[in-house]
C-alpha cells in the first residue's frame, strides 16, 4: 500500500513539478523586473502617471530593443569587448563563460553551428553518443587538426553545463533525424523525457 502511494506521489510530482517551476520563474521574472524598474519609473513620473505592471513592459521592450542592437555590428563589438573584461576575471570568468555557453546553444545566431544532430559511434562496442557537427570545413578547423576527411562534433554531457568539442572521421557518425531542442532536450536529460516525438505528441 505505501509503495503504491509513494509512485502515485511520485507521478503526480514529476507531472506538476515542471509546470510549477516555469510558471514561477516566470513570476521570478515580473516581479524582479516590476520591482527593480518600477521604483526608477517612480523616481522618473509623477505617482500618478505609474500603473502597475509599468516596469515588466519597460522590462520586456529593453529586452526587445537589446535584441535589435545585437544585428548591429558595432554595438556586437562594444559587447564582445565587455565580454572579454568578464573573462579575464577570476571566478566571474568561469561561472560568466558556462551560463553564457549554456544559452549560447539555444540562440538563434548560433543555431546554424548545432543545426546537424548526429550519432557518434564509440569504436567497436556497439555504443553510441548524440552529438552536434560544430566544424565540417578542415580549412576552418586549427592547422594541427585539419585531417583529411575530419569534422569537429561536440558531445553534451548529460545534467551539466558543457561537453567536449572532439575531431573525429566523417565516417564515425551519422546522421540523426532529430532538430537540435530535441536533442539538447533529450540529451541534457539523459533521456528521461523518452522520445522526443512521444513526448510531443503524446503517443505510446
């Protein structure tokens, strides 16, 4: 009997848990962005003039406005001059560069680089990895690296930020009908999500 409430218990969790945690970074958001913005809007408007919700719609065009900026080149200069600061910093270098990497694989001016879901074979032993063809042009790859029929795949790791960028032959991969969410997604997750396809549409 209490085996059988814990995996009811355990099922209701696992099925509420990811709608509970979006739904409240989501509030994290609005109320971080209201709270921060809107007492600078107070300080900028007359009281009368400030509705609430003010701050997460100033938050939400900046954040828009920021987005337009990054098409410019020049202001993608001033940025990634920032950035180097960053990574010249002790620690901040090192926690700054895995966020900064971790959401580097779901932008859209970088998904080009990960557009190709392959499996890669371990050897002889039957095993296979998901990975992403980050370099398919030796002429691009460093001089030391540019084999004669080698590309650049990097292999995620699951439930951590990183992976291992590995040169390998063409001929040890193939493939993988699959977009690059759904392989981060099932990756990232060790599989746990089950099949990309079963889990979007819902079919055993």
């Amino acid at each position: 009997m209490m085996k059988f409430i814990s995996r009811t218990i355990l099922a209701g969790l696992v099925a509420i848990l990811p709608v509970v945690l979006t739904l409240y970074l989501l509030y994290w958001f609005a109320v971080t962005a209201e709270t921060a913005l809107g007492k600078m809007i107070r300080l900028l408007l007359p009281e009368t003039m400030y509705w609430p919700g003010m701050g997460l719609v100033v938050a939400l065009l900046a954040v828009f406005v920021l987005g337009l900026l990054m098409n410019a080149y020049v202001f993608r200069r001033m940025f990634a001059s920032g950035e180097r600061l960053l990574y010249h910093m002790p620690l901040i270098k090192t926690v700054y560069r895995a966020i900064r990497d971790f959401f580097d694989y779901f932008s859209p001016a970088s998904r080009k680089e990960f557009e190709q879901v392959v499996a890669v074979n371990i050897g002889d032993t039957g095993m296979q990895v998901i990975g992403f063809v980050t370099q398919a042009i030796p002429e691009r790859l460093p001089e030391d690296f540019r084999g004669e029929d080698s590309i650049l795949v990097y292999l995620p790791l699951s439930y951590m930020i990183g992976g291992y960028a590995v040169l390998m032959p063409r001929s040890a991969v193939r493939p993988v009908d699959m977009n690059m969410e759904e392989a981060m997604r099932f990756t990232l997750t060790a599989g746990v999500t089950g099949s990309p396809g079963h889990s979007e549409t819902g079919d055993n």
